[in-house]
C-alpha cells in the first residue's frame, strides 16, 4: 500500500506515515536483544535493537498496513543472532 493504490478496494487515498501510540503514553515498538552467552561476564548488558511503527490507512476502506521504521537495524540484529524478547 505504500505504493498508493489499496489493496482491498484499489483506491488512491492512502493516509501515510501515522504514528502509532500505545499505552502509557508510549508508541507501540518492537524490540530484539542478544542472547545472554554460554559463558556470561560478571558485567553483561545486551545488545539490541528497536523500533516503532506508522500506519498507512486506506480512506476508502479503512485497511491499514502498519510498517516498521527501523527495519534495516532491527534485520541487521536478527543476521547478528538477537531474539524477540
């Protein structure tokens, strides 16, 4: 649908980019992080990566596909091995 055409009613008024909000005040995100290792240090924090969502919303009929904005990091950590957490 990003193209501008809906794909439920083929109509052209497409509503782009609408941030999500989600509860708390808070936008809805996803997030993924490292696996804790085998062998963890006394210190360890995980690595991971993040990221909210916009909507693009068809005005004909209301369908709504929703995308992630930072994609490229969030598949760069799944190559690296992160998991939804």
């Amino acid at each position: 649908m990003k193209s501008g055409t809906c794909p439920k009613c083929g109509s052209n008024e497409i509503l782009p980019e609408l941030r999500l909000h989600g509860g708390g005040g808070h936008p809805t995100y996803v997030d993924i992080k490292e696996p804790e290792p085998a062998t963890r240090p006394f210190i360890w924090a995980p690595k991971s990566e993040q990221s909210q969502f916009v909507a693009y919303i068809c005005g004909g009929c209301g369908y709504a596909e929703y995308y992630a904005v930072n994609y490229k990091a969030l598949n760069e950590g799944r190559q690296k091995g992160y998991i939804s957490g």
